[in-house]
C-alpha cells in the first residue's frame, strides 16, 4: 500500500502589478514608479523587482489603504 502525505503548500502572498496597484488606487501607475524611485517605497510599500525591472506590490496591503485601515 502506497502512503502519500500531503504537505501544506507553501505559496507565497498573492502579488499585483504595478498597473494593478494604480487602478486599485485609482492613480496613474508613474506616481507608482516615481514614488519607488525617489523614496524607495510608495505609501511605505515596498515592491518585490523582478529580473525584468518589473515591479511586483502586495495585493494585500493594496487592498489595507483601499479599504481606508493603516499600515500594520
């Protein structure tokens, strides 16, 4: 009899683009860019960047400010 186990995945936090983030907001996605470019984040998120310089932003911490709550 063959057992297999079944581990949890492990996935990471859901990722949106830079574009994504901008419609979510409501904003253009090079107040995105520019923000990441002078201070290092945009509202105090901070993206992963990909191989390809495009940036990847945490669909949660998206979905904090859109819903009005704070930075944890």
């Amino acid at each position: 009899m063959k057992t297999t186990i079944n581990a949890p995945s492990i996935r990471p936090a859901a990722k949106i683009t830079t574009v994504e983030g901008a419609e979510r907001m409501r904003n253009r996605p090079q107040t995105w860019r520019a923000s990441f470019c002078r201070h290092g984040h945009y509202l105090g998120m901070i993206p992963i960047k990909l191989p390809n310089g495009r940036l990847l932003w945490d669909a949660a911490e998206v979905e904090r400010l859109t819903a009005g709550e704070g930075r944890k």
